[in-house]
C-alpha cells in the first residue's frame, strides 16, 4: 500500500495542483459543531439522502421546502407518531416524491433518533463522539438501526451533515483495489475493516481528515 503522500503526487499528476484537488472542499465539521446540530437536521438529512438514492437528487432538491412543510420540519417527536391518517395523506401529496416504503422510514428513523438522542443526550452527540478510527463501524451501526441507510446512503447522509468519513465511490474503491487493500467492492465486514484501517493508517501518518484522503484517492484515478 503506498503512502498517501505518494497517492496524492499521482493525484497532482492528474489534476496538476494540490489546489485543483481541493477545489470546492468542505473541511468536516468539529465534534462541537456535530453535537450542536438539532435532531430535526439529522433526520431531515438522513429522509434527504434516503430519497436521493436511486432517483434524480435534482427533483428532490427542487421539492424539499415541500418535504419540510410534509414532515412538519422532521421533529423526531411527532414523525415517530406518524399515524395512518399522516401516511396517506404524505402518499397522495404531490409537494413530496410519493414512495411508500421511503415516507415510512421518516417514522422509523425518528425512532432511531429519539433512542439514541435519549441515551446520548442528542442525536448529534451520539454522531459527535463516534470515533473517527471506526468510521466503519458507524456506517455499520446506522445500516443496523436506521431504515434505509445502508451502503452509500448513510456515507452520503453523513457528508451532507459534515461527518468526517469516507464515501467508497467507483473511484475510492478503484484507488483501494490498486492498494491491494480490497480486491472488489466492499460489502462484507471483512473487507470493510481493510478500508478502514487504510483510512486510519494513513490518516495518523498523514495527519489528514478522512474526508481530505476520500478526496485525494477519488482523484488519484477519477
């Protein structure tokens, strides 16, 4: 496995600057920041991603301010509660995108939500104080507990609320297969502990976030 000193001189080579790769980058956000944020944004973002999977992230966008007035701003209390009154109407309602099965994980991820904001005192502190080093098993855990947040669903739900962590895009799993450190797509819990203790072996070498290391290996072959 090369250093990720060397990985970024490829990148460079690439794209002709360290400043070409870092163009647009968002830093991660601050554990203080995380546990900050109210459990309506964790949800809301979580709902986000889950419909933004396998659909046009655009149209999404373009009809969130009738998502939030939908979901009543996504607070855990109320969504948890959603009863079938709520349900149908949220499945004939044109300001939202009606899927049946993705409206019903907005009341199982209040749940989640409220359970873990219960036993961490916020849903952010339960995110905030997850330790960077087992990034994967947060992925892991939100599979486990959330509904719907599997795969890249959660990386991407856990970029969008400015979580330190990698996203295993074509091009990140292309730079770890040329590493030798997996030899496919990682879906067992095997091959996910190798990405992770890639992440974390050159995050302490390197000093860098997860986050800036998901960048430089995407751009060292996308």
């Amino acid at each position: 496995m090369r250093t990720l000193d060397d990985i970024l001189a490829i990148s460079v080579g690439r794209k002709g600057s360290v400043d070409a790769i870092f163009d647009g980058f968002t830093p991660a956000k601050s554990r203080a920041e995380l546990q900050a944020t109210p459990d309506d944004r964790w949800l809301a973002a979580m709902t986000r991603a889950i419909f933004n999977a396998g659909f046009n992230w655009k149209v999404v966008d373009a009809m969130w301010p009738g998502f939030e007035t939908a979901f009543k701003g996504f607070e855990p209390g109320p969504c948890s509660m959603m009863d079938d009154v709520w349900f149908d109407a949220l499945i004939t309602n044109t300001d939202i995108v009606r899927h049946g099965p993705k409206i019903r994980a907005v009341q199982e991820n209040a749940v989640f939500v409220r359970a873990e904001a219960e036993a961490h005192g916020s849903f952010g502190a339960f995110i905030g104080n997850w330790p960077v080093e087992d990034f994967a098993g947060l992925l892991a855990y939100l599979k486990t507990n959330g509904t719907r947040l599997g795969g890249t669903t959660g990386q991407y739900f856990l970029r969008f609320m400015g979580v330190d962590g990698y996203i295993l895009s074509r091009d990140v799993v292309a730079r770890l297969i040329a590493e030798s450190v997996i030899d496919k797509p990682p879906t067992s819990k095997g091959a996910m502990k190798a990405v992770q203790a890639a992440f974390t072996d050159w995050h302490q070498t390197s000093g860098r976030s997860l986050k800036e290391i998901s960048r430089i290996l995407a751009t060292s072959t996308g």
